[in-house]
C-alpha cells in the first residue's frame, strides 16, 4: 500500500521543488508548471514525490517539446527503433539533465542521478543551499527605501 509523509514532510518537499523551479527559470530554461500536461510544452519537470519510502522525494526531468515527444512516439509505435531521432531525443535529455545538475551545483545545490526503474533521465535533489535566499534575489542595495 502506498504510504506518504507527514503533511510538514510534504510542504518541506513543495517548497524545495518550488525553490528548484525558481532556479531553473533563472538561469533561462523553460520550468513547466506543475499540473501542467507535458504534450502541451517543454521544460524541465520538478516533482514532489510525496511517498513516504526511500523513492520520495524532489526529482527533476526533461520534457522534449511537443513535437519531439509526438514524433518519437510516433517511432515508438511503429517500432522503427533503428530511427535516429530516438538516439537524438535521449542525447537532448541526457545533455539536459547534465546542464541543470552544473547549474543547480554552481548556485550551492546537491544534486544526484535517480535511482529506479521508473525515474530514468531523472536527477534527485539531496539538499538545497544554506541560504533560503537565492544566489540572483534582490540585494539590499537594490531595494531603495524612501527617507533614507
């Protein structure tokens, strides 16, 4: 039977994922929202996976844009599994997932490959930077307050 955490465990989880998403849409990618189906858009998916076993978590993956994803399942069904665009579509991913592990790395993340059948071309978020405040925020000199 599937288990979840805590009510506190998932808002710890939401907000990390959320933090992610913000630090993806920084540094320019496409962050889809969640709920969002992917045939719709492209982007990096950030999840919550609110199971209370060792696979819960935050996770994040790469979502081809809606073209990609029709025409290599259109290869899928047709089991034209010799057609280049399957070892394209993953060359994307995998390139993808490689860049938001440097770039969530260099702003003080922690960050591994998932573990799972079910979460290939997926990275696992171990822990966020110290600070809540992110590397791009507002700086207080940035912030001009009237009368001083």
């Amino acid at each position: 039977m599937y288990e979840r955490v805590g009510a506190e465990e998932q808002a710890r989880r939401e907000a990390l994922a959320l933090r992610v998403r913000g630090e993806l849409a920084a540094a320019a990618l496409p962050v889809l929202p969640p709920g969002l189906d992917p045939v719709l858009a492209g982007g990096a998916e950030v999840e919550a996976d609110h199971g209370a076993d060792p696979s819960g978590g935050v996770y994040i993956g790469w979502s081809a844009g809606p073209r990609m994803q029709l025409s290599t399942s259109r290869a899928f069904r047709l089991r034209l599994l010799d057609d280049p665009l399957l070892r394209h579509s993953g060359e994307i991913a995998a390139a993808m997932m490689r860049a938001m592990a440097a770039i969530l790395t260099s702003a003080g993340w922690t960050v591994e490959e998932a573990r799972g059948e079910y979460r290939s071309h997926q990275l696992r978020v171990i822990s966020g930077p110290a600070s809540v405040a992110p590397l791009w925020g507002l700086r207080d000199d940035e912030v001009a307050m009237p009368g001083w």
